[in-house]
C-alpha cells in the first residue's frame, strides 16, 4: 500500500510541474525522497494503536517479552513492508523523471540508508500517538521536525554526491533506528498507565 | 528538588517570586530596549538596522533556552516522575514557541536590508524554523494527551526525542556555512563594542526574567485547574453519595 501511494506521488508530479525533461530529471530525486518519506508514515495508525487494543502487548509482558523487543521486530517488520518495493519501484520512477544513471545510483542508496531511519521515525509517531484519537493528523506535525536531518543529508546527497552526505544519512538512520525502540516502548508502557 | 514535589510548596514560593520578576524584567527589557533603540549609535556599517538585535538575540536565547527546560522537564518526568514536571514543561511550551517565532521573524526583517532577501535556508535559520515546528508539535501532542487523559510522560517521551535537534542547533553553524555570520557573542573574546554589550546583555536578562515569569504564571494556571477539575470531581462524588443514601433511606 506504501508503495502505490509512492508511485502515484511518481506519476502525478509531472502533471503538476509539466513535461519539462531537464526540470524533473533535476528535481526527481528529491520529490522521490518526499514521497518516500510520506510512505513510511502512511500505515502509522495501524502500527501499534491496534496491538495495545488488543492486549497484544500486555499478552507478550506476561509472557516475558519486553516491549523494547517487540518494537525491535515491528520496526524490521514495518520496514520489510515498504523499504525493499519503494528501492524497486523507485526504478520505473526514476524512469519517469530521466534521472541520469549516477543520480539514480545516489538516490537508490540514499534510500537504501535512509528508509529503516523513517521506518524508526514512523514507529516512534504510532507509538506516541496510539492513545490519542485522531493521532494520524498529529503525527503529520511531529514527523516535521524528526524527519529533516535524514531528508536533509539523504536528498542533499543528490545535489552533492561527492560531500558526506550518504554516509551522515547512514548514521542518523542508524541513530533513529537504536533509539525508536526504546522511545516507543516508553511509550507503550506509558499507555498502559491511563 | 523533590522538595517541591508538593505543589503547596511550590506555590509559597512561586506566588511571591512571580511579581518580583515580572517587575524586574519589565524594567530590564524595557530600559535596554529604550537605550538600545535611542542612545546607543548606529553601527557603522549597519546602520540603524542593528538595533533590531536587542530584541533578536534575547529571542533566540530563549527560544533555545525554552526547549532546554522542556528537555530537563521531560528527563524529570521520565526518571524521577516528579510531579511538577509535565506541568513545567507544557508552561515552558507556548512561551518558547513565541520566543522562536519572534526569534524568526525579527532575523527575517533584519535580514532584507541586511542581506537583501527575507529568507535564506541557511543552517541556523532552518534549525530555528525546525525547532519551531518541535515546539508547535510538542504543544499539540501535550494538549491532545491531556485532553484525553492519557499519560503526561508521551510527550516527554517526545521532549527528549527532540533534544536531538538542539546540537544540530548549535553546530548547524558550522556544517552549511553559508551567509549567516559567525557567533560574534562567544566566551572569552568578543567582536563587539561595549556600547552594544550592556544594553544587550541587560535586555537578554530582563527577557529571561519575564519567560521565567509567564512559566511560573502558566504553571500555577496549570495547576490551579487540575486541582479546580479535581474538586469538582470530589464534589460530584459526594453530592452521588448523598442522593445514594437519600435513595436507601427512603426505601
């Protein structure tokens, strides 16, 4: 589902900017990196607000199973479902905008780095927003100022692709990664509170 | 600092203290905006439109300096669950949200003569604009969670999670240099004439104490209507009890 949502994003900026080949082959990629952002946090609603309902959680603690770990997996999980079809589906895409072959290997692994990094950020949002009705709106304002650093270094890798940025866009999605977790099962706990 | 665990507590000294430096602060920032603006004189390559930094760089302190405090709040909640905290941090919210927003709106006016453009996505304008929108989702956040009565500790969770942001904040300045000059303020040496200096620092004191003062005046808010929530509750409870044994005692 992420992935159509990617590939509409693909195919209907050309018809808002027009059919100007050197005007998207330049601003492809960038629009790809929005678009990809936005895939990541299109599912948040159904990531862990459904698990607390159920009980899901509750079930695993008295089993023994932190909630730290079940994040763990739900963040692989949550990345399975969009991240390996968005690196596909960015191929036709880039097609669709005549991205040059070097800008379409910078962005196939910008995306690579930075997609498990706006998995994490999409984890921690569902995990804050669960208890809150009507969470997917706020979770719009939040993703703002988590997302910038990976988008900031993954797409300014596009314009520059001899600077650091692929590989300060590995670290940040890194850092997302080890961190989301523990931010998501805080909260997690914290919901069982109220 | 558990010693003010008890709010009763905290109100005897946040009552008196909030008037002293609300008075205090009035007639720091007013007195150096008053000096800053008529006495000192005109930059020479600047001109006029260096006065605009009395209020500036106030602006910008305390925007970073409200986000620290949200950050300190939210580690006080999380570790030692004070209770106090989720209400320092959602008071410290809105005035440090203005305190950017003016932050950016004022470099934004200096910035067209100076500059010649409004806006320029250079590193530390485009972290301030970031912590903006921290500050407008950490508001938001805490308002829907106690709204809905959920736990005050998800948007702690959230206040440290974007902690992350603050040294991006400061060596923002280094990593995309751009147009925005260098710190000039920075310990040890200085760029600047004392005739700047003074009414600087003393506007930046005064704007600290009045941010200081409007989070302790949203704080007893705060707490004045959980209690005001929680006395009504109390009361509808016992006028339930009362009707309960009006009932037993007709049967």
């Amino acid at each position: 589902m992420p992935v159509l949502f990617f590939v509409a994003v693909a195919v209907l900026f050309p018809f808002a900017v027009g059919p100007d080949a050197p005007l998207l082959a330049r601003t492809g990629g960038g629009v790809l990196w929005i678009a990809a952002l936005l895939a990541a946090i299109l599912p948040i609603d159904r990531l862990v607000a459904p698990d607390i309902d159920n009980g899901v959680f509750d079930q695993l603690t008295l089993r023994g199973v932190s909630e730290e770990l079940v994040l763990v997996v739900r963040l692989l999980a949550h990345w399975l479902s969009f991240g390996p079809l968005l690196l596909i589906a960015a191929l036709p895409a880039a097609a669709l905008f005549d991205l040059p072959a070097e800008t379409l290997r910078t962005l196939l692994l910008g995306l690579a780095l930075g997609t498990p990094g706006l998995a994490a950020i999409g984890l921690v949002i569902a995990a804050l927003t669960a208890t809150v009705r009507g969470g997917a709106a706020l979770g719009g304002l939040l993703l703002i100022p988590l997302a910038v650093p990976v988008l900031i270094f993954g797409a300014g890798a596009l314009a520059r692709p001899d600077s650091a940025g692929l590989a300060l866009c590995g670290a940040i999605s890194l850092a997302l990664c080890a961190v989301a977790p523990f931010a998501g099962a805080g909260a997690v706990r914290a919901a069982r509170e109220s | 600092m558990h010693g003010f665990a008890n709010p009763k507590r905290f109100l005897s000294f946040a009552r008196p203290l909030t008037p002293w430096l609300l008075a205090l602060g009035l007639a720091l920032a007013g007195g150096a905006l008053f000096w800053g603006l008529t006495r000192v004189p005109a930059e020479r390559l600047q001109g006029e439109t260096v006065r605009i930094l009395f209020l500036h760089v106030p602006a910008a302190w305390l925007g970073m300096a409200g986000w620290m405090t949200i950050a300190g709040a939210s580690l006080a909640e999380i570790v030692w669950r004070h209770p106090l905290a989720a209400i320092a941090g959602r008071a410290a919210a809105v005035p440090g949200a203005f305190f950017t927003a003016l932050c950016l709106v004022t470099g934004s006016l200096w910035g067209r003569p100076a500059w010649g453009t409004w806006w320029e996505w250079d590193g530390r304008l485009t972290s301030m604009l970031v912590l903006l929108f921290l500050y407008l989702g950490y508001i938001a956040l805490s308002q829907a969670t106690a709204r809905e009565g959920a736990s005050s500790r998800i948007p702690a969770i959230f206040g440290l999670f974007g902690v992350i942001n603050v040294p991006v904040i400061h060596f923002s300045v280094t990593w995309w240099y751009s147009i925005h000059q260098p710190p000039s303020f920075s310990l040890g040496k200085s760029a600047m004439a004392t005739a700047f200096q003074v009414p600087l620092l003393a506007s930046t004191m005064g704007f600290t104490c009045l941010f200081a003062a409007v989070v302790l005046m949203r704080m007893r808010a705060l707490l004045a209507e959980t209690q005001a929530e929680a006395r009504l509750r109390r009361r509808a409870r016992e006028a339930d009890g009362d009707a309960g044994q009006l009932r037993e005692a007709g049967a």
